[in-house]
C-alpha cells in the first residue's frame, strides 16, 4: 500500500521541479524569509524503529533509540521538495548528505538547479548561485549555506546566522507538521527489512504534501508565524567583509558575500539587528 501512495501521488505531490519551479520557489523564499537565490532547506530526522533482525548496533543513533535517517528538503511553506532515505541512524546528518544521491544529483546536474544570478538590487555584477541552507552538521558548498562557527562569531556573523536560522525554520516546522498528522511516526516503527520502513516514510512525506496542498498553504503552526514577526528597528554599524569578487570564488567567500548583502542597504532587514545582537550590543 505504502508504494502504491507513492506512485499515485509522487507527480503531483512531490514532482522533481525544473528550472523554472526552482526560480518560482526561490522568489517564494524570498518573499517570506528574506533569503535570495535560496531554493530551500535540507535537514535530517531520525525516525524511530524497532531493532531490525541482524542489524547490529548499525541503527543507533546518539539519542539512544534504533532509527533510519530521513534526509530532506523543503520549500518556504514547509513543502518537501526532495527526499532520500534508509541510511542508519548513527550516521551524522553531515555525513549522509555527503553520501547522499542528493548531493551526487546536484553536483552532476540532474537536480535541474538554475544558474546562478544576481541578488535582488545587488550593486555588483557577481551572479551568485542558487543554494539551499542547512545547520553547522552540514559542509559549506557553493550550492549548500551553513552557519558561521560559534567561536568565530562578531556581529555581521551573528546577522548572517540569524537570517539562515529564520530560513531554516521551514524544515523544522515541516517535520513537525508531519510528525503531528501521522501517529505511525510518535511510536517505533516495527518491519522487518529498511526497505518496508522506508517505504512507510515516503508514503508519510508524500501524504504530507498532499494534507499541506488540501489544508491550504496559508494554514501554518505557531512557529512559522512567530518567525515572520517585525520588531522596532536598532541603528547599528557593522564592518563588510574584504572580498575579492572573482568568478570563481570558494564556498567560504561565497558566505562571506552573502553575510555582507545581509547588512547592505539592498539586502539588509530593519528588524534584524535588534532581534540577533541585543544581548551583545
């Protein structure tokens, strides 16, 4: 039954976008949590299982439970856009995405990823990438943005952290929103092969979208809303990174252009600098 959720559904609930939906859904993003050129957020979730047959201590993650890792990404209404599961659960998010068909589909051009373009209003040439966001267990790629360290944080890092963090709201609230829906997630699952379990996680993902697209996708929990929130403006001065814009920057340059769009005057938010540095100005 899970594999025939998943055959009916899967193109029109869970289609691999094109080059054009991905512009479509990176202007949604945008629009709502302030991050250009961004085509989503990616995150891994440990679903509970029972301890398959032979499976050794293969499926225990760091939380002290048997799981298999389900990597992935959603769009800015808590959409997701592109899954991949199975990988055993004490395997870092980091690692498996490194692992991941995901990461190989992207690099070998098979996600249908856009060219790179000009941030709205940017007053340089540079055509940055489209890319999507994750958390500091993920690699910083040219196509993938995570947060600066912790210990090497000043306040244009803190800013630029900040923004990623309200992106990466969407996955979190995805998950969530799911986990709420379907009870076979708030208990182990019990099957006998990771391909049964995973077939029940991707009919789950699948039904997802398809209750999202039925409820409507203005319906949203409390998270995404208190994320949107605009608070009195802070008057602040924050010192650029120095770049030297080439066409072939790395990854870290990369970051370091996007974190100094952030305080621009084209890419900056009147709100951001009261709601991430008032406990260190």
């Amino acid at each position: 039954m899970t594999v025939i959720i998943w055959e009916i559904l899967n193109g029109d609930y869970m289609q691999l976008p094109d080059v054009q939906h991905w512009k479509d859904i990176a202007v949604r993003f945008d629009r709502l949590w302030n991050l250009p050129n961004c085509l989503g957020a990616c995150d891994g979730k440990h679903i509970r299982i029972e301890k398959l047959p032979d499976s050794g201590s293969s499926n225990f993650n760091y939380k002290s439970y048997h799981s298999i890792v389900l990597m992935a990404c959603c769009d800015s209404d808590g959409l997701f856009t592109v899954i991949e599961t199975g990988y055993a659960g004490r395997n870092s998010d980091g690692g498996i995405f490194s692992a991941s068909r995901i990461k190989r589909w992207i690099e070998h051009g098979r996600l249908n990823i856009p060219l790179p373009s000009k941030l709205p209003n940017d007053q340089s040439n540079y055509e940055f990438p489209y890319y999507f966001i994750g958390d500091e267990a993920f690699p910083l790629l040219s196509y993938l943005m995570r947060p600066y360290p912790q210990r090497t944080l000043n306040d244009l890092r803190r800013v630029f952290n900040y923004r990623l963090s309200r992106g990466r709201n969407t996955i979190e609230c995805a998950f969530g929103m799911m986990a709420e829906k379907f009870q076979v997630l708030s208990t182990a699952i019990r099957c006998h092969t990771i391909e049964k379990v995973s077939n029940i996680i991707k009919a789950v993902c699948i039904l997802h979208n398809y209750v999202r697209k039925r409820e409507g996708i203005l319906y949203s929990p409390r998270e995404f809303i208190q994320n949107r929130s605009v608070t009195i403006p802070v008057t602040t001065t924050i010192q650029p990174h120095n770049i030297e814009i080439t066409a072939n920057m790395s990854p870290h340059n990369q970051r370091n252009y996007l974190a100094n769009y952030f305080i621009s005057e084209q890419g900056s938010l009147p709100w951001q600098y009261q709601s991430c540095l008032q406990n260190t100005m």
